[in-house]
C-alpha cells in the first residue's frame, strides 16, 4: 500500500528541516499532518498534597518527557518549595535533559542521560541505587516506564502530576489519510472515542511503544508499523522503511515486542550491546558526523568556558598579589611617619606649659597661705592704735586745764 498522506498524533515540530521526519516529506513527497490527539491536564496541588509526597525528602527524579519536567516545575510553584541544588536529574534522552534549561542552569546541576532507550538510563542509575528517586508521570496506574523500574527493582516512588483527556477527532476525515502514527495509550483511546470503527477501516496503524501496542491489542485494532525496531529505532524511520518497501523486522507484537522492539529491561549484561542498524549507511553516516560535530563544538563551548574562568582567576591572583606587595611597601612608610607625628607633638612648647603650669598653681597655694600671717599681723596694729588715740585725748584735756587755770590767775 503506498503512503502519501499520514496523520501523525504529535504536536508539529518547530523546524521541519531539523526534525526526524524532513527525509519524508522530501525525499519521499508524503504529505504529513500533526495533531496531539490528547492534551495533558495538571492535577492541583490540592490533591498532589493528599498523596503525602515530600519533594524535599528525595535526592534524585526521573523524567521521561517534558511533560513531566513542565508539571514538575509547576507543582513546585504550587507548593512553594525549592529544589535542592543537589538534586541529581535522570532523563530518558539527551534531548529532554537539555530541555532542563528552561528551569534550572544546566551546567551547574547533576544530570545524567541514556543514549536511546529507557533502559540505557536504568544502567546509569545502576550506579546511584542509594538515591531516593521521584518518578513524575501521569495518574496511569502502570505504564512500560514503571514496568521497566519494578523489574529492574528500584526503590522509587510514583508522583502524579498530570492527566491525559482525550480530544475531539471528528473534524478528520480519515478516509483521506493512508496511515495513522500513534505514540501512547491514550492516542489509541481518543482514536477509538471518535471513531468506534476505527478497526474496520482501511488505514495503516502505526504504533510506538509496548504500552501503545497493547492497548491496540486490546481495542482490536491490527498494528501494521511498529517502533522501535532494530532497524528503525524511530518512528520516522519505520516509516520511511516501509515506504521504500523493505522488510519488516516483525511487526513487534504485544506478547514478544520485550526482546525485539529494542528496549532491554536488563540493566547490566555479559554481552556487549549491539547499536540499532539503519537501513540506508549514507543517513547513518551523515547522522553520525552531525552528533560527532555538535559534540566537539560542546567541547570547546566547555573549553572555552573552563580557559575564560581560568584567566579571569589568574587575573584576580595578580591583582590580589599586587595589592599585597604595595601594602606591605606602604606600611612602613606609614610607621615612619606615625614616629614622626609623635616626636614632634613631644617637641611642642605647648606641651612643656602645661606641664610647667602644674609647679606654677602649687606655688601660688603657698603665698596664699603667708597673706594669713599678714592679716593676723594687721590686727596687733589695730589694737596699737587705740593707745594712740587715748594719750592725744590726755593731751587735749591738759592743754584745757591749763587754759582754765591760766585765766583764773589772771
């Protein structure tokens, strides 16, 4: 059956020329259109508090899309907590780990990521088992994330954060399309709401994913695409394969899809692990030197960085040096010159008049004490006088009795 149109279940991409699906729309001239079939709902924090989970109580969490890493930030905002700057982040894939820096400065924080699989990353956290793990997700009771961490026996707890309501389909024709690519559970019940025939139609299903291929399984629906495979790891690039009429690896089934489908739920193996073959070398080739290229040019951003921070310390050093040798150059100086501020204050007649005007006062206490003599020298005299007065009054009387005995003679 050939494919010119297909409906994809996934919001459309930024830059078509930079995502995994630009070889179909121009190499093969197939006519894509994007449409999340659900929306995601963020449950309050009202009822996040009735799970009694502490954020604060773990030290590491795991994100499996952005969704999760969107509700995470903002239960945060809800609760009024802060994450710890230790905390250790798990990411699924490169791509959602940087999706971090829309909340936390990426480079200063502890993040860790697998290559491809979800199982990639239970081998790196392998090496943290000690960790307490925060699982942010959706209110699903299990899904092949949880799976995968049950039977790999880690010690986590589950948060729900988020829901998944189903949109309304009817305003596609489906007749028009020749295949449908779906990527969860709930792309299959928004499909099977809106069109209860949906497995009586003539239309290619393509699935990715265990949990979306059971729950195909389920409704009934046959699964035509399946991804990941080793071959097509990526759904683009089943698609592309089938396209160009190659063979199929299987069509991945609900029963055997564990040991084909490319996830591994084993963390650590005696064997080496085998890297997903791409059909066509020469996109295999270009893809390897694009990630190879934006590696290096990571490198030497870092480099960079690590040579500007350097120089800026060493920089500093010179300046702190510097301004300890003029320091320890100008203190004696300053010493020198505090002696000689002291000499001369020393030298000062001021100083020599205080001190003489001390004796001075203590000299004076004592010519007050000899005026006293004097006073009680002056009294005697007083009383001298008062003999003096006595005999000028004998005299004055002698003088009137001679008088008086003169004129009786006569």
């Amino acid at each position: 059956m050939k494919i010119k149109k297909i409906l994809i279940s996934q919001p459309a991409p930024a830059d078509l020329e930079k995502s995994p699906y630009r070889n179909l729309a121009k190499k093969h001239n197939v006519d894509l259109t994007f449409f999340k079939f659900f929306e995601i709902v963020g449950i309050p924090a009202s009822e996040f508090r009735k799970n009694r989970i502490h954020i604060s109580d773990y030290t590491a969490i795991i994100f499996n899309s952005k969704n999760s890493i969107d509700h995470f930030f903002r239960m945060m905002k809800e609760l009024r907590e802060t994450v710890n700057e230790d905390m250790k982040y798990f990411c699924s894939t490169e791509a959602i780990a940087l999706y971090l820096q829309n909340y936390i400065q990426y480079r200063k924080r502890k993040v860790f990521f697998g290559a491809q699989y979800f199982s990639d990353l239970l081998e790196i956290m392998g090496k943290h088992r000690d960790e307490k793990f925060l699982f942010p997700c959706s209110d699903e009771k299990q899904t092949e994330y949880t799976k995968a961490l049950d039977k790999a026996k880690f010690k986590y707890t589950k948060a729900p954060m988020y829901t998944s309501a189903p949109k309304d389909l009817t305003k596609f024709k489906l007749d028009e399309f020749d295949a449908i690519a779906l990527f969860s559970p709930i792309g299959v019940r928004s499909l099977v709401k809106s069109f209860p025939d949906i497995k009586d139609r003539k239309i290619l299903i393509a699935a990715f994913g265990t949990s979306t291929h059971a729950a195909l399984k389920e409704n009934g629906i046959k699964l035509s695409i399946a991804a990941p495979t080793q071959s097509a790891p990526s759904m683009a690039m089943a698609l592309e394969n089938y396209i160009m009429g190659r063979e199929q690896d299987t069509v991945v089934s609900a029963k055997n899809d564990s040991s084909k489908h490319g996830m591994r739920n084993t963390i650590a193996t005696s064997a080496k692990r085998t890297r997903p073959v791409i059909a066509n070398k020469e996109v295999y080739k270009h893809r390897m030197e694009e990630k190879k290229a934006q590696a290096a040019a990571r490198r030497a951003e870092r480099a960079a960085e690590r040579a500007k921070k350097e120089a800026a310390a060493a920089a500093a050093a010179k300046v702190e040096e510097k301004a300890i040798k003029t320091a320890a150059k100008a203190t004696p100086k300053k010493a020198t010159a505090t002696k000689a501020k002291t000499a001369t204050v020393t030298k000062k007649p001021a100083a020599t008049t205080t001190k003489a005007v001390a004796p001075a006062k203590k000299a004076v206490t004592p010519t007050k004490k000899a005026a006293t003599p004097a006073k009680k020298a002056a009294a005697p005299a007083k009383k001298v006088a008062t003999p003096a007065k006595k005999t000028a009054a004998t005299k004055a009387a002698a003088t009137k009795t001679t008088k008086k005995a003169a004129a009786s003679k006569k």
